[in-house]
C-alpha cells in the first residue's frame, strides 16, 4: 500500500510506503482527512506509486511530488 500526504497549504504530494513512521501515525484531523481531501489536504491511499504519481501529476500539477520513504 502507498499513501500520498496532499498538503495543500504548502502545496506538497508527498509519496510514503512501507514501514515509514508517516503512515503509522497519520490520524484524521479537522482540516485533513484519511481516504477523503478537506480544506488543507488530506491521506490517500494507491495501489503502487506508478498511480499515487499519476494522481498528483493530473490532480496537483503545480504541486512538488516527492517520495518520502
């Protein structure tokens, strides 16, 4: 499982995977969701990081994409 972490404030598609500390600590707040965008981003979850970078690239074009983990 990939997760991306859209952060729309800093306009950031952040790509994690594995064991990265990231993804076991992510949690919903008020302004980011999990599997859903709020107001400033949100955790989605992809099948490979070929389609998480697809995703950014099509939905956040002028967003930085990198990979974390």
């Amino acid at each position: 499982m990939v997760w991306v972490n859209i952060d729309k404030p800093t306009k950031k598609c952040t790509i994690h995977f594995g064991n990265c500390t990231y993804v076991k600590n992510k949690k919903e707040t008020k302004l980011k969701g999990i599997e859903e965008l709020k107001s400033d981003g949100g955790w989605l979850s992809f099948d490979t990081i070929a389609k998480a970078r697809h995703y950014c690239s099509s939905n956040f074009a002028n967003y930085v994409i990198s990979q974390h983990c």
